[in-house]
C-alpha cells in the first residue's frame, strides 16, 4: 500500500513539473524526487513495525498453545484417575452382585 502511494505521489509530482514553467522542471523533479525517498523510508519503517509485530504475536501464540496443552494433558490426566477410580467401584459393584447371585443360588439349590 505504502508503495502504491509512492509511486502515485512521484507521478503526480512529475506531471505537475511537466505542466510548470520549463525552468523549473529540473527543481521540481529533485523536490519529487526528494518526497519519493521520504515516503520510501516511511514505507519500510511501516514494514519493519509491522514485521516485529507479526514476530511478537507469534511468539505469544506459541507460547499460549504451549501453556494449553499443558492445561489439556493435566486435565487428561486428572479425567484418567476419575475413570479409574469409577472402573473400580464398578468392578466392586460388579464383584458384590456376583457373590450375592451366588449366595442366593446356594441357598436356592440348598433347599430343595
């Protein structure tokens, strides 16, 4: 962009000399010439900011994807222990209603 309106402000300039009095042709285009330059500096100091910028937001990207993923294998791991604290209890469950179908089946073949 900043191109762009360099090279629009050095074509307006010259075509305004080229208008003038011919004397002055040679004043303007150094003047025009002068601005272009100006304009330049400006346009790459833009685009140093802009690239240090774009450095520093990646930078603070990585970083926070460092610190979520950290956040995501914490949480992984405290669901982990919840399930295997679940599975347990579970099992248990599981293991009582066995031994009690078993103690019922006892008593039930015992009697007859």
């Amino acid at each position: 962009m900043k191109i762009r309106l360099l090279l629009i402000s050095a074509f307006v300039a010259l075509t305004l000399s080229a208008c003038g009095p011919k004397e002055d042709v040679a004043a303007k285009a150094e003047a025009a010439k002068a601005e272009a330059a100006k304009v330049a500096r400006q346009a790459g100091a833009a685009v140093g900011t802009v690239a240090e910028a774009t450095r520093d937001a990646g930078k603070e990207a990585v970083a926070a994807t460092k610190e979520a993923g950290k956040e995501a294998v914490a949480a992984t791991k405290e669901v982990g222990k919840e399930m295997v604290v679940k599975a347990a209890d579970a099992t248990k469950e599981a293991a009582d209603a066995t031994k009690d179908a078993a103690d019922r089946a006892k008593a039930a073949v015992g009697s007859k």
